[in-house]
C-alpha cells in the first residue's frame, strides 16, 4: 500500500472499495500512518501532524467495518482517512490552533464539520500544525515549528492550513479539513499542487472552528482531486442550527461522479431549472466530457500585473487557453478595488482577532501564567508568553485601528471599502460572467526563513483575499510547475455557486492532465 494507496486511490474510490467489502478501514488507517512515518511527517522531520493517536484510530476504523456490511449506513466517506486543521474543535485529539496558549486543550465538544465527516464513515487521523490561530501564510509560525513542503523540504507549504496540505501533498491523506479567513486554504493547496476549496462564506458551519475574523472565516477542503474536495465539500455543507451564520440555501450535488449520466442534478429540481449564480448556465455536462459552450470567464487586469512572475502568468494563459479550446469565452474584465484589498484585510482580520482572542486569559482555556501579582498580572503573563509574535502584533494593531480616535480613520473606512470590493465582484457577476480565472499566489513556494517583513509575507495574499472579503467562492486547482515547483490556479464564482467553480474545475483538471503536475 503505502503512497500509491492515496496518490492513486481518491477518497470516493476507498469508500466505495470499503462499502463493497473490499477494502478494510483498519487498513486504511495503517497505510495512513505508514506512510506518514516512511515520509517523516513527525516533528523531526516535515513536521506536518500536532497530534495523532493510531491506536484510537484503528479503534475507530473497527467500528466504521461493523457498519461496513450494509452499505447505506456506512456513509460516502467510509474508511477514508482525513486530517484535520487544528483550529477545528475536535472530541480526542486535542485542538491547540498551533499556540502554546492551548498547549494540551482537548475540547469537550466537536465541530460540525467534523461530526458530518464521522457520519459518513471518514476516520479523523490527525490534527495538523498550522501558523498561530491561522495568522500566517508560510505554517512558520506555529508555537510548534514550521512545517515543510513534502515536494521541496526546504520550502513551506503555504499557511495557514501547511499541515492539511501537506498531509495531502505527501499521500498520507486524501482529504483534509482547512480554514480560510484570508485564503488559507487555497494558497497552501497552491503551494502544495493540490486542491483547495473555499466555500461561499455561510456554506458550512463555523460551529468548532475557533474564531479569528468572524466575518471572513469558513472552514474549506483540500484533495488530491477536484472530485474529492468536492466530495468533502458536500458532506460538510449545509445548514446548522449551532451555527447562525450557516446559510439553508441547498446544498447541489457538487461531483460530477455522481450525477446522472444526463448530467442532471439527482439531489435538486432539473438541472436546466437551475440558476448557476447571476445567468444561468447550461446543465453539467456527463462525466468525462469538457464542452464549456456558453460559459463566460472573466480575467481581471488586477490580477495579472505587469509585476507578476512571467512563468506563473504563461502557465494562467495556458489555462485559460484550455478553457477557450473547450468552448469557453475569456473576457477581459476589471476589478478596480482589489488592490485595495490587502490593507483593508489587514485592518479587518486583525480588529476581530484582537477581540475574539481575548477569551485566552488564563482562566478558562489552556495555559495559566500566575506570577502572584494578582489578575492583571496574570492575564499579561499568560498573553504574553502565551501568544507567539504575529499574533501579538495582530492583537495590538487590532486594537489600535478599534480604538478611539481610529476607529473612524481606519477600522470604518476598511469596513466601507470592504463593501466596494463585494460590488465589484457582484458587477462582474452579474453582467454576465459566470467565473473568474486569476493566479492563486503570485509565487511559487518560498524557502523556510526566507521572507521575514511580515509586510511582505501579507502581500502573498493578495489574489486570494478578495473572496473572503466578497464571500464568494474560489478554488486553487494545481495548474503547472515553476522551477519543479507547482502553481496554482483560482477559479472565483457567484455566492453559492459552488457548482459552477467545480464544474470548471472539473473540466481545466481533465483538461491539463498530467501537465498540471509537470
Ligand atoms: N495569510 C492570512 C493571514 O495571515 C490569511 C490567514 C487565513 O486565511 N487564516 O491572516
């Protein structure tokens, strides 16, 4: 077994082989764990796991086999591996946010998330490392060491959910569960050539998913394939009443595999009755095939600046050209305000941060400092040795543009631009455009220590943060490789218009190939 078990078996194939009594979940488990001990994944080595415990793995795996026998009840999942991010409250494994501040948390209760993954027979391998309370691009500031990118090891796999993707990259998962408050999801899966997905913010419950922006944050899926992010997707959307921010919009069937041959959509009304975001679309088309008459992708100038790495714009325009060979229109579009978008990030996340943080106290979760000086004295001991540097300053700038005097100057201006670059991609969306195609990072990944102005580490951020701020949802699809290093692309689509992103997803992943990893 080992790495040919999750480089070549995707995770709707694992649980199909263990519904059919082929494939045993124990099994699964030990390639799992196998593997990950044959790549190093340990602290010594790429450093992709915080916790993980085999035996009550295989436990679980054992129970997942009894219901096995009948199929209908042992989920869409069954038998399949995955790795959490640990920001997501899970029951077991302890959940530390990558922050000596919860050093050795376990939570009592489990994200729903997570729950809806067990449901359908998924067993929860891992917890994986990640920068601080997911501050963080690179996985570099984790209170626990950075991780490293199993395709390079001198490089890091992006932030700040490194530990998921990696543990996809490496083949010792087929699926794991990120955050995105900034793109986090997608940058690493960019970094890692694999898949990453960010839903429509209210698509999945935040319930468990320790809060850093409130506004911005939603949990998202990495996979070798699209067809396995789009699997994890559908078993974790949807409407949860622990969750008041989680839409009750329809959850479509987002995988190809599993729609008729018609291509009509099995879960809702007739496909051709369906409105793919602002203008409606044809249905999908059967499985395997690409044509994309009628569909519009735009390609924002902002995205591709005259700075932009020369082999990352040739491997877009490859892309793009695949879309166009299968029917497709590019149109030149505009997003004026996106370049706005770093500065305002960077006052948003952090006022939120400065106050959803300020429940680590010393009292109620994790770590106590106490020098005996009374409250204060302990509050600030336990925050400051507590919270590693990024988040400090997180804290503090969060702080300032809250306060009197900058609130106006700063957090309510960032709060009216914000509003700007949600028009511009409602705009976009409704004149007729039914995607948006742009690099996912303007690099390729970078080596371990190599940028330290935390100013520059932000500017990674800038093609991906402009869906958290606008709420839609974007995909990282592996598009090529830049000096052996691989290359995202990002497919940005509507509110809740998952089902375009994955149909063209779908269709540049067959399309590419094995280029896409070349
Ligand atoms: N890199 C961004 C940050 O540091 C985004 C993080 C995220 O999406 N969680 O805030």
């Amino acid at each position: 077994m080992s790495k040919e078990t999750f480089d070549k078996l995707g995770a709707a194939a694992i649980a199909s082989s263990v519904r059919a009594g082929d494939a045993s979940p124990s099994d699964m488990v030990r390639a799992s764990f196998e593997r990950a001990r044959e790549i190093g994944a340990g602290p010594d080595g790429l450093n992709i796991y915080l916790h993980s415990d085999e035996a009550a793995s295989l436990e679980e795996a054992e129970a997942i086999k009894s219901r096995a026998g009948n199929a209908a009840d042992a989920g869409v999942l069954a038998g399949v591996p995955v790795a959490i991010k640990d920001n997501i409250a899970s029951l077991g494994l302890p959940t530390t946010c990558g922050s000596r501040i919860l050093a050795g948390y376990v939570s009592p209760f489990e994200a729903t998330a997570i729950a809806r993954l067990r449901a359908q027979g998924a067993l929860i391998v891992a917890k994986t490392n990640m920068d601080e309370f997911a501050m963080g691009s690179s996985t570099e500031n984790s209170a626990y060491g950075p991780t490293r990118n199993p395709l390079d090891v001198r490089c890091v796999p992006g932030g700040s959910s490194g530990g998921s993707a990696a543990a996809v990259a490496a083949g010792i998962v087929p699926l794991a569960l990120g955050s995105e408050t900034g793109g986090s999801v997608r940058q690493p899966a960019a970094f890692c050539g694999v898949v990453g997905v960010k839903p429509t913010y209210g698509r999945v419950s935040r319930y468990g998913l320790v809060a850093f922006a409130s506004s911005l944050d939603q949990i998202g899926v990495l996979g070798r394939t699209v067809d396995d992010a789009a699997l994890g997707l559908e078993t974790i959307a949807g409407y949860d009443k622990f969750d008041s921010t989680s839409s009750d919009e329809d959850v479509p069937i987002y995988r190809l595999s599993a729609l008729g041959k018609s291509g009509s959509n099995a879960r809702g009304p007739a496909a051709e009755a369906i409105r793919i975001g602002h203008s409606p679309i044809p249905p999908a088309p059967p499985p395997g095939a690409t044509t994309l008459e009628g569909v519009v992708i735009g390609k924002p100038k902002e995205y591709f600046p005259d700075s932009l790495d020369a082999s990352i714009r040739d491997l877009c325009e490859h892309s793009l050209d695949r879309f166009r060979s299968m029917g497709a229109t590019i149109r030149d579009i505009s997003l004026p305000r996106s370049p706005l978008a770093i500065p305002v990030y960077y006052i948003l996340a952090p006022a939120e941060a400065s106050s959803n943080l300020a429940r680590f106290d010393g009292v109620r979760y994790g770590l106590r400092v106490d020098p005996g000086k009374g409250l204060k004295a302990m509050y600030e001991a336990t925050r400051s040795q507590g919270f590693g540097p990024e988040v400090t300053r997180r804290v503090l700038l969060g702080t300032y543009v809250l306060s009197a005097g900058y609130y106006d100057a700063y957090y309510k201006k960032a709060q009216a631009v914000r509003t700007l670059i949600a028009d511009d991609f409602r705009s976009v969306f409704t004149s007729g455009v039914n995607a948006i195609f742009t690099p996912t990072t303007p690099t390729p990944a970078f080596p371990v220590g190599a940028i330290s102005d935390p100013y520059e580490m932000y500017l990674n951020d800038i093609f991906t943060v402009t869906a958290n701020l606008a709420g839609v949802p974007a995909i990282s699809v592996p598009i090529g490789r830049v000096r052996r290093l691989p290359v995202g692309g990002q497919i940005i689509t509507a509110h809740f218009d998952e089902y375009t992103m994955f149909r063209l997803a779908y269709a540049l992943e067959a399309a590419l190939g094995t280029e896409a990893h070349q």
